[in-house]
C-alpha cells in the first residue's frame, strides 16, 4: 500500500482539496491530478459506480499521482471493505450518529482483534499478494488509511463531542443537505438554525484537536477554509459550470 499523501497532509494542518465524482470515469480522474486537485472522491452512496469501476479509477488516481478516496454505499462494515478492497486509500463513511456508529466505522477500515474489516491475501492494497508479508500490509494499511465520518443529521451534532472522542478518525466531515433536512430546511444550510449547527459542530471538531470537512464551491471556498476545514471537496459540475458559462459568454448574440 503505498504511502498517502493526502492523510499526510491533512495531519500536517493543511487544506487538501478534491473533487467528486459520481460515474465511471479514470479520465477524469486523471484531468483532475493534473489539473492539480489533490484527491478525488469516488462516490458510491449517491453515483453509479460499481466496485470494478471504483478499482479502475484508483488505478488511475495511483497512476497519476493523485488521492483516491471512497465513500461507500452505506456505513455497512461490508461495504466500507468492498471499496477498501479495491484500493482506495480511504473512506469517507456516511450516516454517523453516534459513538458506536463511529467505532464501528473504523472498525470496519482497520485490521485487528475484534475488527470488522477481513483480512485476505491478494487483493489490490495488498499488491495481489506480491508486495509485504501479511503482517507488514496489515501495519502499513492501518497505519495510511483515512478515515472520515460524516456527521449528517440533527442526532450526530447532538452526539458530536462523543463522536470526536472516538480514536483513529482522520476526518470529521459535516454535511451540511442531509443536515438541513434532517432539521427541517431542506436545501438552505444557510437557514440560522443549521448554520448555527454546522458552526457549533466545526468548532467542536477544531477544539478536539480534530480536522473538519466540508464541501465547498468556488464562492464559498474561502468561507469554508476560514472555518478551519482541512478536508475539502467540490463537484465536477461546479467544476465545469464555470468554465461553460465563461466559455458560452462569447457566443455572439
């Protein structure tokens, strides 16, 4: 497994940027490292990848230097396996609400007593059996996977002080759509209930010591990074958005 430069950063205090992507694309993944994105998110909960297409594209993010992370149908323990199984350099795990929730999260990323992740020889992260002994991969997959959870609805602020006590999480994301309709404005995080929510619970992230993350688009970006979010991600179509619209500017009327 090789080394994860995006974890790297990240415990560094620095801002890693992604972007994500729903359908099955390697050449976007390579666009997006040399367009000089940090990380891709290969998103299975809401995007039509299969898991042959989420190892394509980690393929491709190896290849082209960039960061692959995963976010996994459910907070299922085997879907969490399936997409670390195909060589993803780590998870970022929906629908966390509670302490237990968060524990069994990294129970299912990490190898060991009592783990919910099983341990076989010749998958991808283990080179197909031809890289480290076992008992090195396992050190070494332990030790570079990143784990993110994601604090989502009105229980997991309520519950976000134990949930960032949880140890070996890398991440603490909120996400701000499930989080407005889980408090009754669908849509609108900019409602002042739910930014108060997502400004409570960033805070509580910061003062654990923790990293937040958040989405962001171009004209929130800054907003998000004065908030203290390391772990930061946009879409492709806020991406591409932009660029069509300046690009169909020119069209003569």
């Amino acid at each position: 497994m090789r080394d994860n430069r995006m974890k790297a950063l990240i415990h560094a205090g620095r801002p890693a940027l992604g972007c994500s992507l729903m359908f099955p694309a390697p050449q976007l993944v390579e666009m997006l490292a040399h367009a000089g994105f940090d990380w891709v998110l290969l998103d299975c909960e809401h995007g039509s990848l299969s898991l042959a297409d989420v190892e394509i594209m980690a393929m491709a993010a190896d290849a082209a230097g960039i960061t692959a992370i995963a976010r996994p149908r459910s907070n299922a323990a085997a879907d969490i396996q399936s997409v670390l199984d195909r060589g993803v350099a780590g998870v970022q795990i929906p629908h966390i609400d509670t302490a237990e929730d968060a524990a069994r999260a990294v129970a299912a990323v990490k190898f060991g007593p009592g783990a919910g992740r099983g341990l076989a020889a010749g998958t991808r992260p283990d080179r197909w059996g031809l890289g480290a002994k076992m008992p090195d991969f396992v050190a070494q997959a332990n030790a570079r996977s990143l784990v993110c959870v994601q604090l989502e609805s009105e229980t997991a602020v309520r519950n976000a002080h134990a949930i960032v006590a949880v140890p070996d999480i890398d991440v603490f994301f909120v996400g701000p759509s499930d989080l407005s309709q889980s408090m009754g404005f669908p849509g609108n995080p900019k409602a002042p209930p739910v930014a108060k929510a997502i400004a409570d619970t960033l805070a509580i992230i910061r003062d654990a010591g923790h990293a937040p993350g958040m989405p962001a688009a171009e004209d929130t970006l800054a907003e998000v990074l004065t908030s203290g979010c390391r772990y930061i991600y946009t879409h492709l179509p806020k991406v591409l958005g932009p660029g069509a619209r300046s690009f169909l500017a020119g069209r003569p009327s």
